[in-house]
C-alpha cells in the first residue's frame, strides 16, 4: 500500500513508519523537523521517501498523488499552545484543512491522528467517543476543530476517514527538551539525583499507554472508513503521585517526589481514562502495562545515554 504519514519524524510517527515498513508498504513521510527529528527514522531511512516540509504547503497536493492512504499526525504540541496560539492555529486546523483538500483531489483515504485533549473537562468516567467535547487548551480546541474539517471532507466529499484519538502516549523518542511529557521530566530529574516535581497535588489522573500498543492500534483502525471516532488507551487511570512513586528507585536517591502546588498548569485537566469498548470491539487490546512500559523505557533512555557519552 502507498501510505504518506504527515509528522512521521515524530515521536509516535516515527514509530508507525517503522511498523508500516515491516508489513512491507510503500511510505513517505512529510515532516518539517520542527520537533521531530530524521534520527528517528535512522532504522528504516533507506526504506522510504523522506520530504522535509509542512502539511501548510501546497507540496502536499503533489505528494498525495502518488498516495493511498494519509496517516496524519503532524501538530503543534500541547504545551506550545498558550506561547505561540496562532502557530497552533496554523499547523493544526489550517494545515489539516489542506490535508483534506489534498485528500478531495486525490482521492485519499485519511487516518486523522486527534488526541484526549478534545474531551476537555467532563465528569462521567471512562471517556466514551459520543461524549460532548470541552476542550480546556488550545492545542485541544484545535484538534477538535479539525477533527470536524475530516468528518465534513468525509460527510459531503466522500472521503474514506477515521479519526483516532490516543490517550497519553509515552515511550522511546518522546521529547526531550522543555515540551517534554511528564514522564520524560521525571526520568530526567531522578537520573540526575533529583526528586520528580509534581505540579498540583499529584492526584490528578491520565490514561497512559506505551507507543506500541498505541501504534499497534492506529494500524488497526485504520481499515475503518466510515468517518468513525476511536479512542485508543489502557483504559486505566494512573494518578501522577502514583507514576512517581512506580519510577523512584526504591532503596536509593532521590527522595520523595516534590510538589509545586502553586504551580499547577492553566487549565490542566483532573482527571482522563479512555472507554476503549469501541476499539476492543474492533480487535484491540493493550499488551503492555504501565509498569513494564515504564521499564522499558529506563531501560532505553539507560542505553541512549550511554551511547551518547
């Protein structure tokens, strides 16, 4: 199959281009490198066809002619969204518009990558795909409001789509840098001998997911075409406090985690935890717990390390 993943130099992108390689399809990845970076894609870089560009462009057009099937998960991340709100505009909703137009020309199927962060502020648990959206963030209101661009390019234009919205995926290749996720910031601090600091009072909850099950069930959802609405988690909620504690050596520095209650993030979300019935219903199951996918990451984040000494 000839596949365009948009964002595939990405943290989750990165990994989808890998999967898609090894099954043996046909891929090229649109990425301006703004936050992904071509190292990620060093396993399979002889495998595929690599453009260094925006989703905003019109190269987009001339790309998707020779495509299949348009995996989409260029975006500007979370945290960016309250520093530079236009930029998110841009990339998110003006950049996914035009992902749809190109898709309307060529005849695309898309497979919308949107993210947790739409559903807001809600109080009924588990998350299930129908529930009105609240979105809190920017970064949020934007994938909403181009989750809504895929379903009408979908419902007047026949468009074959689905959009998938992944709870809070964590693993290999996750940013490093001051956008990082929580998980990443804590591997950091405690590797430098420094307690993890929890922001707010570390109950808040989020639903964590290790990237392959993550990817493993993009890649199944993905034959859906009817414009359905997915949620891909584990379908548990983890408190912060608790995420700290699971990764604090237990006989050795560094010491309980450290609370910056005063520094609680506008407008952060109390609590998140995915209805996976939908996705389960289509054949998809976790496989990696929070435990071992954290694990498994000490243990890359250990090997880089040494690598890059």
């Amino acid at each position: 199959m000839k596949i365009l993943v948009t964002g595939g130099a990405g943290f989750i992108g990165s990994h989808l281009v890998e999967k898609l390689v090894e099954r043996g399809d046909k891929v090229t990845v649109l990425d301006d490198l703004s936050a992904g970076k071509l190292n990620n894609l060093e396993k399979v870089i002889n495998h595929i066809q690599f453009w260094k560009g925006s989703v905003e462009d019109n190269s987009v057009f001339n790309i998707t002619a020779n495509t299949e099937v348009i995996f989409h998960l260029a975006t500007h991340c979370l945290v960016k969204g309250l520093e530079d709100p236009r930029r998110m505009h841009e990339v998110n909703d003006i950049g996914t518009f035009n992902v749809c137009m190109a898709a309307k020309e060529n005849k695309n199927k898309i497979v919308f990558i949107s993210t947790s962060e739409v559903y807001g502020t809600q109080y009924t648990f588990p998350l299930k795909e129908t529930a009105t959206l609240f979105p809190m963030s920017i970064y949020g209101q934007t994938k909403a409001i181009a989750e809504q661009y895929v379903k009408f390019f979908h419902r007047i234009y026949g468009i074959p789509a689905v959009i998938i919205r992944p709870f809070n995926t964590f693993g290999p290749r996750q940013r490093e840098d001051g956008y990082a996720g929580v998980i990443t910031s804590f591997i950091k601090r405690i590797e430098a001998g420094k307690p993890p600091i929890i922001y707010g009072d570390g109950y808040q909850t989020r639903d964590f997911s290790y990237v392959s099950d993550i990817v493993d069930g993009i890649i199944l959802v993905s034959v859906l075409n009817d414009g359905e609405t997915v949620n891909l988690g584990s379908g548990k909620e983890t408190s912060i406090l608790k995420l700290a504690e699971t990764m604090l050596p237990r006989k050795s520095l560094p010491p309980y985690p450290k609370f910056d209650s005063q520094q609680s993030r506008i407008n952060d979300l109390r609590r998140l935890q995915a209805d996976i019935t939908l996705a389960k219903s289509f054949g998809y199951e976790p496989k990696v717990t929070v435990e071992e996918g954290l694990k498994k990451y000490v243990e890359w984040w250990k090997q880089k390390s040494i690598r890059n000494r």
